[in-house]
C-alpha cells in the first residue's frame, strides 16, 4: 500500500473533492492509485474558468508561447519515455511493447501540432473576379472555436488524451478532459506535463465525475464548443443528441473491421499482419481485424496457420517484456467475450484456438471459422482476441456481407492485383483502405474516420485543429473608392 499514490483534482481553482476512485491494474487487480472525483459543482466551476477565460481575448496565450509550451511537453515525455509506458502498460493493459510505441506516438503528435501551427494560418480569398468584389482585399485567420471537452476511452491511455488534448491547446482553446476511470492516470501526468511546460492550470483542467449526471452536465451545457469522444457508439450517438444548440462535436467509436484476402495474396504475410491486427491490446481496438474473407477452398488452411500463430502468442503481465497479449480492461469483459465466442459455437461456428478464459482477467486469441451471419461475433464489435474467418464462393457476395452493417470504419485487403485493389478500393465501404497490411494501421497525420454507426467527423492530429477552430474572414475595400 506505501506505493499506493493519491491524485488530486486538476482544477483551475483548488476545491475539495466530491471522492475518490481506486485505479487497479487489469492484469492482477492490484491497486495503483486512487484519484479525487468531482461533482456538479466541480463541473460548473470548471466550465466557467474555461469560458471566463476564453471569452477574455487579453487571456489568449500568443502562437509562439503556445509553440514553447509544446516543445517542452515533447521534452519532458521523450525524457519519461519508459516511465510513461510503464505507467500505461500497468493501467490499460496493453504490453509494455506496444505501450512504448504508444507513448512515441503521443510525442510525435506533440510535435505534429506544432508543425501544423507553423504551416497553417489561413488563406487568401480571391476577389476582382466578379464586378461587385473589384478593389477589395480578403483573407482569413483561424481562431479558436471555444471551450473543448474531451471525453477519453480506455484503451490507448495516453495516446488518445494527446489527440483530443494538444490540438486544443495548440490552437488555444480552454479544455476540460475526462479520462477514462480505469485509466486516469496517464491522462493526469499529461495534464501535469502541460503545466509543468508553463501552460497556465486554467487552460487544461482534467475531471473524473462521480456520477453519470455530473458527466452529462460536463458535456451538455452551453459553455461548450467543441465535444470530442471517443468511446461506445451507444454512448456517443446519446451525448451527441443532448448537446446544447451549437455545440459542435466529433466522435469516433468503433467498428467490425473486415479484411480480404485475395487468391493471389502473400497469405504468410497476410496472416503475420492478421496476428498484429487482431490480436493487437487483446483485441481493444477499434479498427482491430475482426472479420477476415478469403476464398472457401483456401478458408481452412488459412484460418488453421493463424489458430496455430494465435496459440504461440504470449499472453500474460502486461509490464513483461516479453508479453505480446494482456489483459482486457474488467473481468466482466473477459465474461462477455467468452459469451459470445459460445454463442457462435453453438451456433455452427469451429473454434480453432482458445475459447476458454485463461484467468479473470485474460482470454487467449481465438479463432473461428465460420460463424454465422445472425451471431453478435459476426456483426458487433467484438472488442476482444477474437478473429473470425469467414470461407466464401463469390467475391461480390462477399463485399455485400462486409459492407452489410451499421458500422464502417477502416478495411484492408491483400492483394498484388492491381485491378482487383481499384475494385475493392471503389465497392468496399470504408473511410480508409489499406492494402497488403492489416486494418488497425495507423498513423496520426493521416485522416480517420468512422462512418454510419462508427463515428462522427474526421480525426488525426491536424484535422482535429481544424475542427477546434473556425475562419473568421476580413474584406477590406480602400477607403478613397
């Protein structure tokens, strides 16, 4: 218990709590820490710092001090790279391996929105085409679009907070972040790291509500310009209904992921990629391989191989080394999972690999051939080591069934046909296609987006700036015309 820390509330004003939450570690239920949590009273003050200071235009931080602030925010986490990762592999779960990429990319997102901020200001807006514009001059500037809120998701602690975080503090928008409870504490050392680089308290405050009405006033209330989540469809698409008129918001949830593997693919490679893009953080993703097509005559042998690569994937302490595959977040979790994978067994579904919990809190990567349309594996998002390969006769049927449900998000087919990737480029419905890799690649540059069910707007470092601002337009017509 004597490494047991206590985090306070990050606030603009200091206040006493509403409570406490515990954070555990999902592998072993150890306790890591407890956090303060705020009320309605906690929320409203938070609002009201935020929009008192972003309707003070003489409070406004300069582009270059916000430039400053970034690049020592990008220091000080490349000289905590390990301390960061190992904070968020003991948190969420996913393995210190990948939690090092993680934290990598949350620095380069730091240094992605100061390279924005330098390249993009505004544009010129031709006049003198028309009569009515002759003589007159105009452009834009951006500025910022008000108070952000920021609600986080669990499964990339630290990552996600920098994509919804450091695009509104490098644009110069007041922000208030909710992390995920089960992994705050890389969201509150972020917090920590902005105001250590100088970023005064009230630009970046970080709430964890004590109950579900504080949450909802946080997000609802007309303070608010801009609403980012990332979580649950059902939770999002709810918010996103009771959002005060104006409130702008993106959101990004998740889907059921399909890949095509095409007769001419490399399938050795197609299943090494199927490995890491389905087994990838347990699964906890949400562009995370779900549903693998691939000819009926070539369906077994394929999905037989990946059962065999899945059984060899190390599953266990997530701050090993050595750990390819943790823990989900809750035991409840791994009690879902293992209902839906029986649900497909007994429905016609063959399991070729795992299909029994390991412990409470990991489940081993399964695979299954086969499952049926009607199954909640075949049509939900899983959000576990599932992946299920499915034997098909006609390609075009095939596209149909991937592109049959509510959600769309990011696929990927293998193929060294160049034909045949225009083809599926044009029929498969998708934000995003990749070709010869897996469906979880990602880089925080590049656009993502979920469509229908899978989400609202457009995410990745630059396009969330944009978001967070608007253009505000000057014409100028010289005074002596």
């Amino acid at each position: 218990m004597n490494n047991v820390k206590h985090y306070g509330l990050l606030l603009a004003d200091n206040t006493n709590p509403a409570g406490t939450i515990d954070v555990t570690a999902p592998f072993d239920g150890a306790l890591i820490a407890t956090c303060e949590t705020g009320d309605e009273t906690h929320v409203d003050g938070a609002l009201a710092a935020a929009h008192r200071l972003y309707r003070s235009r003489s409070a406004w931080l300069p582009l270059p001090e916000r430039i400053a602030i970034l690049d020592r925010v990008a220091e000080i986490m490349s000289d905590e790279h390990e301390d960061l990762a190992l904070q968020a592999a003991r948190e969420g779960g996913k393995p210190l391996i990948d939690s090092r990429v993680e934290v990598t990319r949350a620095i380069d997102g730091i240094k992605l929105c100061v390279e924005d901020l330098r390249a993009e200001q505004g544009h010129v807006i031709p006049m003198g085409g028309t009569a009515s514009s002759t003589g007159r001059i105009a452009f834009t500037q951006r500025e910022p679009i008000g108070v952000v809120v920021a609600v986080s998701a669990f499964n990339h602690p630290l990552n996600l907070i920098v994509h919804q975080v450091a695009p509104a503090v490098a644009v110069g928008c007041p922000v208030i972040v909710k992390p995920a409870a089960d992994t705050a504490l890389s969201c509150i050392r972020f917090v920590e790291i902005l105001r250590e680089a100088g970023l005064p308290d009230a630009w970046c405050q970080c709430l964890i509500t004590d109950n579900r009405d504080a949450a909802q006033k946080l997000v609802t209330d007309d303070r608010v310009g801009f609403f980012s989540f990332i979580g649950s469809a059902k939770v999002g698409w709810y918010l996103r209904s009771q959002l005060a008129p104006g409130t702008r918001c993106a959101l990004e949830h998740g889907g059921v992921a399909p890949l095509f593997v095409l007769p001419d693919a490399n399938v050795d490679a197609a299943i090494s990629s199927v490995l890491k893009g389905g087994f990838y953080h347990a699964g906890q993703v949400c562009v995370s391989v779900q549903r693998v097509f691939i000819e009926r005559s070539m369906a077994r042998d394929f999905a037989t191989s990946l059962a065999q690569g899945a059984k060899a994937l190390r599953i266990g302490d997530p701050t090993s080394p050595d750990t390819e595959i943790g823990p989900l977040i809750r035991p409840g979790e791994v009690n879902r999972v293992h209902e839906w994978v029986q649900e497909a067994v007994s429905a016609g579904a063959e399991m070729l690999s795992g299909g029994e919990p390991l412990s409470e809190s990991t489940y081993p990567c399964t695979v299954l051939l086969d499952p049926p349309p009607d199954v909640r594996m075949s049509n939900m998002e899983v959000f576990g080591p599932v992946v299920c390969v499915y034997g098909y006769d006609d390609l075009d049927a095939a596209i149909e069934t991937a592109n049959s449900l509510p959600f769309a998000f990011q696929s990927a087919v293998f193929t060294n046909n160049f034909d045949q990737t225009i083809e599926m480029f044009n029929k498969l419905d998708a934000s995003a296609i990749m070709v010869n890799d897996h469906t979880a690649f990602r880089i925080d540059s590049m656009p993502f987006a979920g469509l229908r069910q899978s989400g609202l707007g457009v995410g990745g470092i630059s396009h969330t700036m944009h978001d967070m601002t608007f253009e505000k337009m000057l014409v100028m017509r010289p005074g002596n015309v």
